[in-house]
C-alpha cells in the first residue's frame, strides 16, 4: 500500500492544476449578427423632351436613382462607405445619399431596375423590382409654338395609366403659369391668355401617387422601401407678336 502513495499523490496534483485552468478559459460569446440597413429607394424613369433647354438639343431618356442608407432605423447615422449600384453603374455619395442619373437608349427601355449595395460588415443585397408605368408628353412637342392659342397638353402611360399632376413655367422667369393636379384624363389645355409669348416654356406631367413597395428580410431595418415615381418634361420655345418662324 504504501509503495502506491506517492503515485496516488501525484495525481491528485495533476488533478488540482488542471482544474483552475479549465475554469479560468474565457467564455466565448457567439458573433453578433451585423446591424440591420434602413433602405430608402427612390427611382424616376424620365422623359425629358427638351430641345430648348439651354443645355442640349436632343430628347434624354433616363432614370434617376436615388439610395438612402441608414444604421439600423430611420433615424441611424447615415452609411457614406457602400458601394450602391443601379444597372451596373454606381452610385455617388452626396451629403446624406448616394444618386445617380443613368442615361438610356430611346428603344431600351428597361421595364426591372437591378440594385446592389455593398456596406462594410453585411453582405452584399441584391433586389430586381419592376417599373410599373413610364409616363410620355406626347403634346406639345419640343417645337416653336406660337402664343395667343389654346395649348394642349396629352400624354401616356406605358401601362397602368394613373392621375397626373401637370405644371407649367416660363423657363426665364421660373415663373408659374399652369397648375392642375390629380387629372384622371390624359390631356388638359393651358388657356391663350396663360401662356407667355417670347420665352421658353417648361411643362412638366409627374404621377401623382407613387407607387412603393416596403423591404422585408434580415438585412433590412424596418420601413425599408423602394419608390418609384414616373415624370416627363417638354421645353419648347413661343413666338413673340412680331416673331417670324426661324428660331
């Protein structure tokens, strides 16, 4: 028995030197999941018939895109280092967002919006949503129209045709002419003594409801949603009293 002793006693040495050590291990938290991404997306298919603006002379077809990241909620710090993506082409950063005007093909119209968004500590979101409806200023056309007659004003939907908000403006003056809201028909006129003579004249036809669809999963925050919200625009240029038909 007592050859066996000291046998015994080293055990139960080894026995008290490994136990403190299995208690000290630190515990090891599991990873937290990375916060939540409040996303607001705003998408403007535009038609801008535009012959007379100042700045180009020909027809712009595009969509504007517009992408809010936020930590968390609606009320988070902005998110200013994502890499956001419309058709393949980013988005740039300014101030609280990320925007981007991308140019189209008048027979390329797309009828899905592809995004991406790519923020540090997430993965990486991909969505496809369709455009519900482009919205078309058929009339007047970017022309030179002569003053002192009742203007038309038509346009359509390329499908779900909904209300309108029509504007008008003397382009110089930024001054107001026309105003008409939640027009169910597809036309409406502007009166001959509304519409000023010698200028350059913008009118505008933008849905009056936008249509929206909320963002639902693990990467988005709650209230998450993507709008779009169809417009078009036409500048053209009136005649003075005196004025001959040469530009």
């Amino acid at each position: 028995m007592r050859a066996k002793c000291p046998f015994l006693a080293v055990f139960i040495l080894l026995a008290t030197a490994v136990l403190p050590a299995g208690q000290d291990a630190p515990v090891q938290d599991a990873p937290k999941p990375p916060e939540s991404l409040f996303v607001r997306l705003t998408v403007y298919p535009t038609m801008s018939l535009s012959r007379y603006d100042y700045n180009n002379d020909v027809d712009l077809f595009e969509i504007r895109v517009y992408a809010e990241l936020r930590r968390g909620s609606q009320e988070g710090a902005p998110v200013a280092d994502a890499r956001v993506a419309a058709f393949s082409e980013k988005l740039e950063y300014h101030e609280d967002h990320y925007e981007k005007r991308i140019i189209l093909g008048k027979d390329k119209l797309p009828p899905d919006v592809d995004i991406e968004i790519a923020a540090p500590g997430h993965r990486v979101i991909r969505e496809k949503f369709p455009l519900p409806a482009w919205l078309v200023l058929t009339d007047p056309k970017p022309a030179i129209v002569e003053a002192g007659r009742d203007l038309a004003v038509r346009w359509r939907f390329s499908r779900f045709p909904s209300p309108v908000d029509v504007r008008a403006y003397d382009f110089r003056t930024g001054k107001e002419f026309f105003r008409k809201n939640h027009l169910e028909e597809i036309s409406a006129v502007i009166p001959a003594a509304s519409l000023p003579a010698s200028t350059i004249v913008r009118i505008y036809a933008i849905q009056s409801w936008l249509y929206k669809r909320y963002l639902d999963g693990k990467d988005y925050a709650r209230g998450s949603e993507v709008n779009v919200i169809p417009w078009s625009q036409v500048f053209f240029r009136t005649k003075g009293p005196a004025q001959g038909n040469t530009p």
